[in-house]
C-alpha cells in the first residue's frame, strides 16, 4: 500500500473515532495532519481549529496551523500562530523561521530579516546553520558544505530550509531546485518530510 492510501485509511480511521466522540481535541490536530499531508490545507485548518476550540490552552501548541496557514496564503495569521508558539518555545529555529517565512511574503525578506526573533538554543546543529541562512551571516552554498556528506536527514533538513530560503527570496529557479531535492528524500516518518512533498504538489513542482 502506498503512502497516500495509508493516509487516506487513516483518515477514514480518524473520522470514524470523532463521528462517536466529536469532543478529543489530539484527535482533531492528528486529523488535520492527515489531511494536509494529503494536500487538503483548509480542511487541515479546520481541524486545528476544532482542536483549540474544544481545549484554547493548545493555542501556542498548533504550530501545524502556522504552516497550514502559510500555504493557505494566510501569511498574517501564520506570523501571529509563531509568535504565539514561540512564547512556550523558545528554542526551536524552525518556528522562528516559519514567522520569517510568513512575514516575509508579507512585507519582503527585509524586512522579516530585520525583525527575526532570536532563539536561545536549539540542539540540531543543522537548524543552527539555517538561522544562520536565515539571519544573513551565511549563504545557502556554506550550509550545504556542512552537510554534504552528512546523514539523510540532516541534507534533508538544509535543503528543504535552503528551498524556503530561496522561495521567500522570490528565486523560483532555486527554491524548485532545493524543495524537489528535500522531497525526493521522501522523509515520511517527520512531518517536515510531508511539508516538502505538499509544497512540491501545491506549487505544480512535480510535473515533469
């Protein structure tokens, strides 16, 4: 069984457990995971709403919604769900750069670049190197020295990031280039790997 009918089986799944009980919150944002890993972004949205309705103290925790909403083109809602998120996690890079990302498509990279926010210390030595990227102290060719020949995971990570980088920048060429790369990895045990493929399929990027 492929990866779109596993998810598929477990949406019907998910949805038979909320047609008995319609009030679990975990199972609404797992839901809503399905379904934007199935390229569904509003009704993905629409789940992690239900989940923070039924239980509003999950609100810094839906950072899944933060990136729905960016493909959603709900860039301000995206940069308003990070800067909630980053109030309870402050170590995470990749939340601080999901706010750029979203603020960036808002008011250019300047300006998101200007007013990035600062992360106390995240243990992945790779997304060390992409706030780097991200915060102008680097360029995209020193990140993927670091990890050239690194584990799978770790060239997924700098590729999807450089991908993001180089979309916020508006460079189409290379953020195609890095973003189809980081999808190929085909990383499905993270959800950051299903990012990569839904970003693929919603910008057209997987067709020949």
């Amino acid at each position: 069984m492929n990866h779109v009918a596993l998810l598929e089986s477990e949406l019907q799944r998910l949805t038979r457990h909320l047609d008995t009980d319609p009030h679990q919150p975990k199972v609404y944002i797992q839901r809503g995971m399905a379904y934007f890993k199935l390229g569904h972004i509003a009704e993905a949205i629409t789940d992690f709403d239900r989940a923070e309705h039924l239980n509003p103290a999950l609100t810094p925790y839906l950072w899944q919604r933060g990136v729905a909403y960016y493909y959603a083109e709900r860039f301000a809602d995206g940069a308003r769900q990070f800067e909630v998120d980053l109030t309870v996690n402050q170590h995470d890079v990749e939340e601080t750069v999901w706010h750029y990302l979203c603020q960036a498509q808002l008011q250019g990279p300047q300006v998101a670049r200007a007013s990035l926010l600062p992360v106390r210390h995240d243990a992945r030595p790779v997304m060390a190197w992409v706030y780097k990227l991200f915060a102008g102290a680097c360029d995209a060719e020193l990140v993927l020295a670091q990890y050239g020949d690194a584990g799978r995971r770790e060239q997924f990570y700098s590729h999807l990031y450089i991908g993001l980088y180089y979309e916020a920048e508006q460079d189409e060429p290379r953020a195609r280039q890095y973003i189809t790369q980081a999808a190929a990895m085909q990383v499905v045990d993270d959800y950051m790997g299903w990012v990569a493929m839904v970003h693929q399929r919603l910008r057209g990027w997987d067709k020949h």
